[in-house]
C-alpha cells in the first residue's frame, strides 16, 4: 500500500463554529446538488434494480478519504463512476463540505473516524463502519477465507495488505454486482483476490454458490454482513444466520441490526427514513424484539440460529419507556 497517513482533525470550538458558517453559506449549493441525486438515484435503481442504499457507505468513505481520515483508495474511485450519481451533483455535495474542511480542518462527527461516543440514529452508519473495521481487524488474521455477505459498494477487501494470505469473497445480487465488477475496471481498481459470488439472499442458496466459488465450509471464515438484515424479510435473515453457523466451528459474523422499534417508531427520524427506503424500493422488514433487554432478545435469535453472541453494542435507550433501535454485534459457531 503506499504511504498514507491520516490528518488529525480539529475539534476546536474555532474551528466548528468556522465549518459551521461557511456550510450554511454554501447549503443552497449542496442542497440542490443531493436533490439532484436523489431523484437520479432513485429513478435509476428502481429502473436497474441496483441497490441505493449502498450508495450512502460509498460516499461516506469517499468523503473521509477526501477528509483524510480513514484511507479507502477505491472509494474515491469508485464514487465517481456510479450510475445515478451525476458529476455535478457529486461536485455540488462534497465540494462545500471539502473546501469547509480544507479552510477549518474540522470534520463533522458523522465522518470521524475511528467514531467515538454516543451513537444516534442519524450516525450510525459511520459508527458501525468503526465497530465493523475493528472486528475485521480482530478476526481476519485468524481467518483463512473472508467473506462480504450483501456486499454493495463495500471496499474492505481492495484495502487489505498485499501479503495478506486469505481467500476473500463477495456475495451480493447479480445486478448490483455487475454494475460494481464494471466500476472496478474503470476505476482500474485491483479487484484479482476477491472471488465475486452472484446470488439472492431471498431466492437462491448463496451458500452454495459460494461452495461452488471456491468457499471451503469445512475451514474457518470471517463474515461480514453490513447494513443487510433490515431490508430482508426474517425467513431469509434467519437462513442466512443458520447456513453461517453450518460452517466451520470458529467462523465469526460480524453485522449490524435494527429492533423492531424502528419498523415501528412515530419519531419523525424513522417515519421520513422508512418513506425514503420504501421509496428506493428497497423498504424496512425486520428487526430485533425490541423488549428489554434488547441485548438478550438478539442472544436468543442468534441461538436459534446456531450462534453466539461474542461482542455487541446497543443502540439507543434500553428501556420499558425508550427502547433500543438497533445495535451492532459479532457471533460466533461455536
């Protein structure tokens, strides 16, 4: 990998308040940009039936790459060549946000990384991208075979060292994957050790085209499964979780999950973002028992499913009045 250190942001009071200004005096701009977006987005998936929804882990890692937080080469190559994200949206969105940074050095809580503190719902993507890099980074060097369920734009595997010694595997519709097989060439990103397994979680066997891919079930493997389950219906989460614990004793997989409280919240947050996904075509399905302690509900699905639950974060309040909306965890076949 070439040498790539990341900048400390500024966190100065000055320095928020500076970013703060000068992106109010830029919103027309990025407003009009992320319109422009997402209504190309939109109409665009629905007409492909590529995933919108991994467009927003894209373009966040693109910007703390821009940022100079987290290092994600690909990212800021693939970006930019994804259908339904004109350039001069793209330019309209992140050139404020960019040109704020570069005057201020701040960088807003959402884009920090590694994330620290409280995690809130309108975060969350950035906080479980740290909780999941950090179980990568826990898990991998144990792991002979690493495999992205559902896996998007995702960029972790372009991003391993090159002495890295693990089969890695991508499993994710064949739509959305060839659009992505398609970036990669134009981006010119190194895409040789990663085996991309086309499958629907809802109507194929994916572990079996896995198998036929190369997959050894009787060797140990590293899961990831980043923002999936909650677009799925529960047969086909649970399928997943049972044919993940059919494999080798030691494989882990680490995800993230939303309760049930988030199908089901009168919050203004979760009403305008179960619209905008349904909108997208892609709609909320599951979700965890919300009932206190949400922590032991997932520990209970997850055994039914063969699993244990090794680490786990919740999200949100964990109580009879204000329940838990999600969280993040890593289980194991035990």
């Amino acid at each position: 990998m070439n040498e790539w250190k990341p900048r400390p942001p500024s966190t100065t009071t000055s320095a928020a308040i500076g970013f703060g200004v000068l992106t109010i005096l830029m919103a027309p701009v990025t407003v009009i940009g992320y319109v422009i977006w997402i209504v190309k987005g939109i109409l665009l998936s629905n007409k492909s039936g590529v995933s919108s929804t991994a467009q927003g882990p894209l373009s966040a890692r693109y910007t703390q790459h821009k940022f100079g937080v987290r290092e994600d080469e690909a990212a800021a190559r693939l970006l930019p060549l994804l259908p339904g994200v004109p350039p001069l949206a793209l330019r309209m969105t992140s050139g404020p946000i960019l040109l704020a940074h570069r005057l201020t050095s701040y960088v807003p809580k959402a884009f920090r990384y590694p994330f620290e503190g409280e995690v809130g719902e309108a975060v969350e993507a950035s906080a479980r991208q740290t909780f999941l890099d950090a179980a990568v980074e826990r898990y991998l060097p144990e792991m002979p075979q690493f495999v992205i369920l559902g896996a998007g734009f995702d960029t972790r595997a372009y991003r391993l060292p090159p002495d890295t010694k693990v089969h890695s595997f991508e499993v994710d519709s064949p739509k959305t994957q060839a659009v992505k097989r398609d970036m990669l060439q134009k981006g010119e990103v190194d895409a040789s050790r990663v085996m991309f397994v086309p499958a629907d979680f809802e109507k194929e066997d994916w572990l079996a085209r896995l198998v036929e891919s190369g997959f050894d079930p009787s060797q140990k493997a590293l899961f990831l499964w980043e923002g999936v389950t909650m677009y799925l219906e529960r047969a086909a989460v649970e399928d997943t979780f049972r044919k993940i614990a059919s494999t080798a004793k030691g494989s882990v997989v680490a995800f993230d999950y939303f309760t049930t409280e988030a199908l089901v919240s009168n919050s203004l947050y979760w009403r305008y973002g179960r619209y905008m996904t349904k909108a997208a075509g892609e709609p909320l399905k599951f979700g965890i028992d919300s009932t206190p302690p949400s922590r032991e509900r997932l520990a209970e699905f997850l055994h039914s499913c063969g699993l244990s639950v090794d680490q786990q974060q919740t999200l949100g309040k964990d109580t009879e009045t204000d329940r838990a909306w999600g969280g993040f965890a890593t289980a194991a076949v035990r």
